[in-house]
C-alpha cells in the first residue's frame, strides 16, 4: 500500500503513478493514486504550491476553533 502525495489517501501499488521526478527524487519514493492527483500536483509543483496547498481535511479541533497544542506563551508566560 501507498499513500497519495496528493490527496493522502492509501491506495494499492497496481494503480500508482510514480511522479518522484517532481522532486528529484527515485521515481518510486512519491506516487500517486489516480491521473486526477497526478495533474494536480504538477500544477502545484510547477506554481510552488505544493508545499502551502492544504489538500487534507480539518481536524474536529480546528474545526472548533479550540487550541491544537498548550505552550507557555497560551498562559502569558
């Protein structure tokens, strides 16, 4: 199984597309799972988007709007 660099969905290997190219990378090491993630993505990679493209789903937490993480600087320390 693999998760899509796009989407981020696990899908089975017989249907990848192999796109580690974009990054300089084996080919191998990034896939993704469908000609739809595969377009996508090089439109991010080619714009710079890639990395600030948020493709997954909010948490129930964000969605909330409560905080995600306690730090000092929360308590005015």
């Amino acid at each position: 199984m693999s998760i899509c660099v796009n989407c981020y969905h696990t899908f089975y290997h017989k249907t990848e597309h192999e796109v580690g190219q974009l990054w300089n990378i084996e080919p191998y090491m990034a896939a993704v799972c469908s000609d739809k993630c595969k377009d996508e993505i090089e439109k991010k990679v080619t714009d710079g988007t890639w990395m600030t493209a948020r493709t997954f789903p909010k948490t129930e937490l964000e969605d909330l709007g409560l905080p995600t993480a306690l730090t000092d600087k929360q308590f005015g320390v």
